[in-house]
C-alpha cells in the first residue's frame, strides 16, 4: 500500500492512463482498422503490422498513440509519434506516412481528434491563452510538430471513449472535452503556430488562407499573383511563409493536391489514368504519369492494381 508520505508518480499515473486508453481503443474498434465514433471528428485506427507509405492529406488535427509508432513524412522533415509523443497537425497538409511499429499480440492503436478551427478561435478569443508569437515576415514554423503526451492529455482522450457508452451525454459532453483537448494544445508550446494560424492578421493565418484556396481551386492553373492576393501579402513573402509552413511551395502542394485526387478517382469511381489526369487539372497524360510514378513510387496502373489487392494482414 502507498504511504500518504510517498511522492506522487506523474511517470506512473501516464503509463496507466496510457494503458488504459490502450484498453479501450483496442475494446472498442474490435479487429477493424478505423472506426469513426459518436463524438464528431473522434476516430480510432489499428493495425496489427507494419505498413508501407501511404500518401494522403493529414486535416488539422492532433492524433494520440496509445500503443505503437507511426512515421509521417512532410516534404524532407520526418516526424515520429508514438507512446510517449502526440501528433499536431495546424494545417491540411499532403503528407507520406506509415505505421512502424505493430503486431497482431500488441497493435497499433491511435486515437484521433479532428480540429475544429471555430472552436480553436472561440478559445483564442475566450482569452486566458498564450498569445501566439507573431511570425514576421521572414520567420514561420511547420504547420505539423510533434509534442510530449502528458496524463491530462490522455485522460481526457480516455473519456471521450467512455462517451461511446452514455450516447445521451454525447453532445454535451463531447463538445465540452473536445474543448479541453484543444484548451490544452494551445497552452502548450507545440500549440504555438496552431494559435498563429487561427490568430487574425498573423502571417501563418494568412498563409492558412492561401492553402485553403489552393485545395479548393486546384485543378485550375495556380498563378502566384492571385495567390499573393488571396492571402494580402508579397509574393516573396508567400512564398517563404508558404514553404515554412507545408515545407513545399505553392506549386508542389497544388501538385501533390493534384495527384491524390486523381488515385482517389482511379480507385473509387475507376477512371482511367488519362480521365483522372485531365479531371485534376493536367494538360499531359504523359507529364501526370511521370509524376504520378515518381510520387507514388508506381505507375497510375501498377499502384491501382496493388491498392485493390486483398491486405496480408
């Protein structure tokens, strides 16, 4: 039996909130790979091996590993979530990534909050935040950062799992805890270009807005003055805060935007390779081919097939 002298064990107290979130991940998704639960946005993911690199968009959202490890590549920049370590992503952001650490005796478990920007401006705006550094023009950060994953953090991931149980306390309850997480987010220092970006004026929100029209216009040709307009900066200055943030340039990212849609038409409504190019916003089948085969790795043909094959797992 603890002593009431005994000093309290933070490190203890995360480890059972971690196996405890764990516990009730694992209960809950059952041998699915993703089940989406009552709480909006709230979605559990497992696997019971490794996988290979998946490209996809990652939305705004902060993802917590509750068993596992899992690597996302954002341009040139690695990032590694796991146990110890959640997922901040400010941004939508294209992005590679894989699990790294799974087996069928100990899966990986992930739990995943969507973002609501709305909300994450109310709490700004509630006051009692930080205020974000503003970015000037020559200085901005990733809009994806990992962070340490702390008791408070796991505990309340724990209960919107139990939400699963009391659906009529649901709206309630999961609005008010979904709020806590990204109370907590923004206090913390990884929270720091997330408060940028939903912050009016700052040179990250301008930015975000940028990005914003890009996902929605992009099979239209990009011109950078329209661009530069839509977010009311420089086009230097864009540029630089563009890069900074997604680690591409406007015309990378309009191109990765570009060739995800396209898989997506190929796999889900079967188009053909030059159907789908044209569809995006390519004027070359050929010039989308070559893309398409250096991004994913296959040709638009090859990768198809090998996406509709039955898993191993």
């Amino acid at each position: 039996m603890q002593s009431l002298t005994e000093p309290y064990s933070e490190p203890k107290r995360t480890a059972q909130l971690r196996s405890q979130l764990a516990s009730k991940a694992g209960a809950l998704i059952g041998k699915a790979e993703s089940l989406a639960l009552g709480v909006p946005g709230l979605t559990i993911y497992r696997h019971v091996a490794p996988t290979e690199a998946h490209s996809s968009t990652y939305q705004p959202s902060i993802a917590l590993v509750a068993q596992g490890k899992k690597q996302v590549d954002l341009g040139p920049t690695q990032f590694i979530y796991d146990e110890t370590h959640f997922l901040l992503t400010s941004l939508e952001l294209p992005v590679t990534s894989r699990v790294i650490e799974a087996s069928a005796q100990r899966p990986y478990l992930c739990v995943r909050l969507a973002l609501d920007m709305a909300m994450v401006r109310a709490l700004i705006g509630h006051g009692g935040m930080p205020p974000a550094c503003p970015a000037s023009p020559d200085s901005a950060s990733l809009a994806m950062t990992t962070g340490p994953t702390s008791a408070p953090l796991l505990d309340v991931f724990g209960r919107l799992l139990d939400l699963q149980h009391a659906p009529a306390d649901t709206a309630f309850l999961g609005d008010l805890w979904a709020r806590e997480i990204v109370y907590r987010v923004l206090q913390s220092a990884e929270g720091e270009r997330l408060r940028g970006i939903a912050t009016a004026g700052d040179y990250s929100e301008k930015t975000a807005a940028a990005v914003a029209w890009i996902k929605e216009h992009f099979a239209r040709p990009l011109r950078l003055e329209e661009l530069a307009d839509v977010a009311a900066m420089g086009r230097s200055t864009l540029h630089r805060h563009f890069r900074a943030l997604t680690a591409m340039t406007p015309l990378q990212y309009q191109k990765l935007l570009r060739l995800q849609a396209a898989r997506r038409l190929m796999l889900t409504e079967g188009r053909d390779a030059a159907s789908a190019a044209f569809e995006v916003g390519y004027e070359s089948a050929s010039q989308f081919n070559r893309e398409y085969s250096r991004f994913f790795g296959r040709s638009p043909m090859r990768d198809i097939k090998a996406l509709r094959a039955p898993s191993p797992y």
